[in-house]
C-alpha cells in the first residue's frame, strides 16, 4: 500500500464480554462509526484479541482492502502490540493500525454513566478513524546486537543473571559499586527456609562467576555514562578507586541494584535505646557470631519483634507494598533466639509466610513457644524508655486486652526501600519509578522483567522489595530476556522517529535545546545550514516538533497533521454550543 | 424557556486531554483497572511525552470550541524521556499568559503530573477541571 492511496479504514468495535459492552452500546457505537468518513467497514466483536476476532479483522483487510484499521477495544499499552501483528500478517505495515481505549478510558471509568460513556466511545472512535486517515506507512527498521551484557549490581539478583548469560555462552560484564560481591545476601546469618548459611550462597555465585571467562566483575564500580539504543548502548564505568574509566559497547542492560535496609527514624523508639534494632542489624549480629544485647553485651533474654516497619504504609516514609521477606525471616530468627531466651514476642499485624517451605519456619516458631499478638495498626504499640529500660504496650487485637512487655531487646522488621543512588540509576537508564521509589516493570503480567526503555531488564529488589529466592527467580528471567535478544542477533528498532523538511528549517538552534539526548544538530548541507536528526539516537518523544517554530519537524506517527486532526474530529461533531466569554 | 436556556441545560463541558504515554496514560489505564470514576467529559489524545503538546494544539483546540483542555504527563524527574515534560512546563508559563491575555479564563487549562501508579490523582484532576469548567460555563470566542 502506498501512502497516495485514498484510506479505506475498518472499525472493530470490541464489547470485551461485558467488560465494555456492560456499560457502552458497543453496537450502535459500530452503527454510527460506519457514517465516519473513509470508514469502508464498521462492526463489533464479542473478543477482538480472540483468534476468532483476530481472523476477522484478517479477513476483512483481504476482503475489502482495508487501509487502515481501528480497534475499539482495550488500552493500546495493551494489546497495540498484538493488533499491530494481526495486521500486518494480512498484509498491512503495522503503524496504519490505530486502536481506541473503550475499557480502561471509557467503561471501566464511567460505570453508572451508560449514555454518557457511549457518547465518549463515539467520540473517541471518530478521533481515531480521523487519525487513521493520515496514518502513514513507515519502514520497520532492525539494528544488529552486540554479544554482550551489562549486569549493574553485584548483589544475588546481578550474580544470577551475569551466570545465567555466561553459562549460555555470551559475555557479560557485572558492575558492582562496592569492594564485595553479594549485596544484602551477604549480610544475612542463615537463609530460610532451609538454614542454608547466607556465605555459602553468595561463595558458589561468586566463585563461579569469577571461573566464568564470559563473565567480567568490576568491583568499585559505577556507570558513568550511558547513550545508544537497544542492540548498541555505550557505556562508560568508572572505577571509584583508581579514577579510571573504560568504556565498552553492550547490547543489553540488567539492572539489579537492589535496596537499602529501611532506617526505622521515628519508629518505636529507634534511635532512642541502644538496645531498640532493626530486623537487618540482628542479622548481621548473627552472621559475625552471637546476638548480644548492645548495652551490656550480654544475650538478651526478653526479645521483642514488632512486623511492618516501613512496609504496608501508604504515604509515610517506607512503601505501600509488603516487603514480602520479613514476616518468615522474624518467625526464623524469633524460634532461634528461643533456645537462649525467657520470652520471645512477636508483634504483628498479618503473618504472610506465603512461600514454600515459609509455613513450616512460622510452625517451627510457634512450637518454640514464640509468643504472637496481633496489633492494632491504627493503635499501634507504644514504646516508653526509662532508666529501667523499655516498655512495650500494646492492644492484642483477637483478645482485646491491653498488654505490656519489658523486653531487653526491641527488633524492628525493617522494610526494604530503594538504594541511595536509585535517582541517577533512574536518569542513566531513563528508568520510570513507582510511588515508592521501585522501578517500574513495562507491564506487571504481560512485560515484568523489561523496562519502558528498549533493551534494560529489571530484576530483584530493584523492581520491588522481595526475598532472595524471588530474586533469583527474576534475574534468570531476566537473563533469558537479554539472552534471547542477544542469541536472535538483530531487533526491530521504532521506527517513530522525528525528520527534517529542509525547506522549511531556519536553522534556529530551537529543537537543538530540546531534544533531551541529542539526537538534532545543525549541518551545513550545500552551504545552508538546517536541522539534522540521528535516528538512531531519537527516542521519539517529539519535543523538537512541539518547539520548532517554523513547523519544520515531522514526528512520524505522531505528526502535527495526525494530531490536529483528532481535536478537529471531536470538536467539529455536534458538540459546540453557544455561550460565550464573560 | 429560551433556546438558549434549554442549550445551556443540555450543556456538557467538552475537555480535550494530552496525555503522554509513559505516565498519565497509563495512570487513566490504572483509574479504569482499579474502577475510579471520574467525569465522561474528558476525551483523551495520547502523545509520546508532554514534550509533544505544541501551544497550537491547546489553543487550536479552544479555538475549535473545547470548553477545556487538559495537559498530564509524569512528575517533574520522572519524565520517560528525561526532560520532555520541563520543556511543557517552560512553555505552559507562557501559554497560560497568553490565554489569559486572550481574555479566557485559566479555570479552562490545566497542566497536571500523574504518575503511571497515581490512578486516583488522575481522576480527581480531570474532576477538579470539569468542575471549574462547568463553572465558567460554555467557551466560545466572543468574536465569532
């Protein structure tokens, strides 16, 4: 299809089941669409993304030479992916696809408000067949990838990944910023839930990691400086010992820069006694030998735990999320300091040993006649400190009765919160971050190890607060990920990339200052200087269209025509009343 | 009653929204998954970035008979494309000023950040931005 041909667009208006035919007349919205103009076809279709509503959209393309195709469906950052490939398998280049947001934008949004929300499906579809129109085909381009990945963070998750791609035959480099290798892990005493000692997990990924020959450690480590796309990034490291700087070419990127231990400030008395600790502090003081209450370095003998510290907190200081390892690694470590101590106590406020093996550690503990008592989380435990020492008092939610405990030592279960230094990790990889500071995944089902950026993974604690063992199980995963781009040797590149119209540039400098990854320069070509784009460094966010003056820049596939036209088809409807300024 | 009147009685704001992609796009999707309502008056144009939205748009828009125009992307240090949404930022000074000066009210415009987790603070600024435009009432240049 060349783009001089006159657009024949088909509408597929999707009900979803009753996910938006429950609330839009998904039919008479394919009624009235069929009256938009171009529009060559207009129906609807109980599941779209069904292999029957897939075959459809096939056969019609065949049947009646469609152009241009629209979904009315679910949200692009859904199923675009999956359309896109329907048609271009009957023949279509996939950016003359345009899809509307019936479910997420319109049903799901406006439940109670049936007229309403179908008024809004038509407009939307109206929008879209009208951008549908002036839809241009563009080339889909592939770049080579460089056999080589970077692993950033030396922790279990990055130790994991670096040996998955290693033991599949490719190089990676892994980029630790401090002197040691196992991150977090390796401040651990024993891992649940099979009394594993951390060291020696850390020891057999470690040392094989440095037997690998595909596998280069950088210790002392950081990236510097990262540009390119996916298949060829270029990276600067830089060794904060010895000042020097290497750099190297890689195709893909894991980042597993994991957490730092929540600092518990202004949580039960932390700070305020010696003896008032957190979950990771203990644990270290296991690690190194024996728990030692710190004001007298005797073994305490009334312990107290208390659980979600910083964890399950919208809006404070720690996340909203649970952090997914505290609640078995407390009940562990509560049933250990049994055989030395009088009492143990554990405050909490949901028990989640949800993992396999997890039941048998909180079993263990409640055998050792670990004391539990659930807490009110809107009352939560008050702690007093006094000269003889602390005083826990507290509401036990299943009796009802107001309880206190003197502990000699108060263990709080720290949360898990993102590293010092996640803000530039963040820049260097144009990383988007969730509430709490995580890295956000690309989709949390469909797309959990890739990131919003072409070619960077995410794996373990980097991504959310997790344990060990679901560190690992993403960082293989993740490994897999940059192992299959790597083992296919080239991937398709986007082809949404900004272009110059040289008649119109005036070589104002204006989308030179815009572009966030300079990817525009001015070049003298005969003699006149005009704009120029590098495509393989434009991520295609078209800033330098919205600011070029003279309307010299075309962002393909997302032009200024394509856009215009969207307002122009919503406004130009039945809408516009009178009325009038005050 | 008055055509007018009865015009005035059926009237509902028409709000036209950018929305980029990485961010306030994927926060409506959230506000739709977790089943937040908001206001059908909205009607949503997805752009790569905030960066994207040319000042004509917005005005292009008003001038065609929009009551309002919404502009969402990600928070300041948050943006997909490093510093796309500091360039709207830049540009929305000078366009609320000269929306002003055009003698339209600014209750009409809206720059707002909304993450791709922050659903609720989506819907409640495509509320808080219908409520005002209700308010203001039906826009429409009064030269025309």
């Amino acid at each position: 299809m060349g783009s001089g041909e006159s657009p024949k667009v088909g509408v597929f208006v999707c009900h979803c089941g009753h996910n938006i035919a429950g609330t839009v007349n998904v039919e008479h919205v394919a009624e009235l669409a069929s009256e938009f103009p171009n529009v060559e076809l207009s129906t609807h279709f109980m599941f779209m993304c069904s292999d029957s509503g897939q075959a459809l959209i096939r056969e019609k393309i065949e049947e009646l030479g469609l152009n241009r195709v629209v979904v009315a469906s679910c949200s692009p950052r859904m199923h675009e992916p999956t359309f896109r490939k329907v048609v271009e398998e009957a023949g279509l280049n996939r950016y003359c696809f345009e899809q509307v947001n019936l479910r997420e934008h319109v049903s799901w949004c406006h439940m109670k408000e049936p007229e309403a929300a179908t008024q809004k499906a038509r407009d939307l579809v109206r929008m879209s067949v009208a951008r549908a129109s002036l839809l241009e085909p563009l080339e889909v381009k592939t770049v080579s990838v460089e056999p080589h990945a970077l692993v950033v963070g030396g922790g279990v998750s990055g130790l994991r990944a670096a040996l998955d791609i290693g033991d599949r035959g490719f190089r990676a480099t892994l980029v630790e910023r401090t002197g040691n290798l196992g991150g977090n892990l390796a401040k651990l005493s024993t891992l649940y839930p099979n009394n594993e000692p951390a060291k020696d997990v850390v020891d057999r990924m470690s040392l094989a990691a440095e037997a690998s020959e595909n596998v280069t450690i950088l210790l002392n480590s950081e990236v510097t400086n990262f540009d390119g796309h996916i298949g060829n990034f270029e990276v600067t490291v830089k060794n904060n010992v010895t000042e020097e700087e290497s750099e190297m070419k890689v195709g893909t990127v894991i980042v597993a820069t994991g957490f730092d231990p929540f600092e518990p400030i202004g949580y039960y008395g932390y700070g305020d006694s010696p003896d008032i600790i957190t979950l990771s502090a203990l644990e270290e003081m296991k690690r190194d030998g024996t728990v030692l209450r710190p004001s007298t370095a005797q073994p305490p003998k009334n312990v107290a735990f208390i659980s979600c510290v910083g964890s399950r907190e919208e809006g404070v200081k720690g996340h909203e999320h649970c952090s997914r390892y505290c609640c078995t690694a407390m009940a562990k470590v509560a049933a250990e300091l049994r055989e030395e101590a009088d009492e143990v106590l554990m405050l909490y406020d949901d028990i989640r040993t949800f993992g396999k093996g997890h039941e048998d550690v909180h079993r263990r503990a409640r055998q050792e006649h670990v004391i539990f008592s659930k807490y009110n989380k809107k009352k939560k435990p008050a702690v007093k400190i006094n000269d003889s020492g602390i005083m826990l008092k507290w509401n036990d939610v299943l009796s009802g009765e107001n309880c206190e405990f003197r502990p000699d030592m108060l263990v709080l279960a720290n949360a898990m919160v993102p590293p010092e230094g996640a803000d530039e990790v963040a820049k260097i990889f144009s990383l988007t971050r969730s509430a709490d500071g995580f890295f956000n995944e690309e989709h949390i089902k469909l797309a959990p190890l890739t990131t919003h950026t072409a070619g960077i993974m995410i794996a373990g604690a980097a991504q959310s607060a997790k344990s060990a063992t679901d560190s690992t199980t993403q960082a293989s995963g993740a490994a897999a990920k940059a192992v299959s781009l790597i083992a296919r040797g080239e991937v398709e590149i986007e082809s949404t990339v900004a272009s110059v119209i040289d008649e119109l540039c005036s070589a104002c400098h204006t989308c030179v200052t815009a572009c966030p990854y300079g990817a525009t320069s001015i070049e003298a070509t005969k003699g006149v200087e005009v704009a120029r784009v590098t495509e393989a460094k434009c991520h295609g966010c078209g800033t330098c269209a919205a600011g070029c003056p003279s309307g010299a820049i075309v962002m393909r596939h997302s032009t200024d025509d394509q856009i215009s036209s969207m307002i122009a088809a919503l406004l130009s409807s039945a809408f516009v009343h009178g009325g009038g300024e005050k | 009653m008055t055509t007018a009147a009865v015009e005035l009685k059926d009237w509902e704001p028409v709000i036209v929204a950018f929305c980029c992609n990485w961010c306030s796009y994927a926060g409506a999707d959230l506000a739709g998954t977790s089943r937040i309502q908001y206001p059908p008056n909205v009607r949503i144009i997805r752009v790569n970035c905030t960066g994207r939205v040319d000042p004509d748009f917005v005005l292009d828009a008003l001038d065609q008979g929009a009551d309002g125009v919404l502009v969402s992307g990600c928070h300041p240090g948050d943006c997909h494309y490093t510093s796309g949404n500091l360039k709207m930022r830049a540009r929305w000074a000078l366009l609320e000023t000269a929306i002003e000066g055009a003698g339209i009210s600014p209750d009409r415009v809206r720059l707002q950040w909304a993450s791709a987790s922050e659903g609720q603070r989506f819907a409640d600024g495509v509320k808080e931005l219908t409520e005002k435009v209700r308010k203001a009432g039906p826009f429409r240049r009064k030269w025309t």
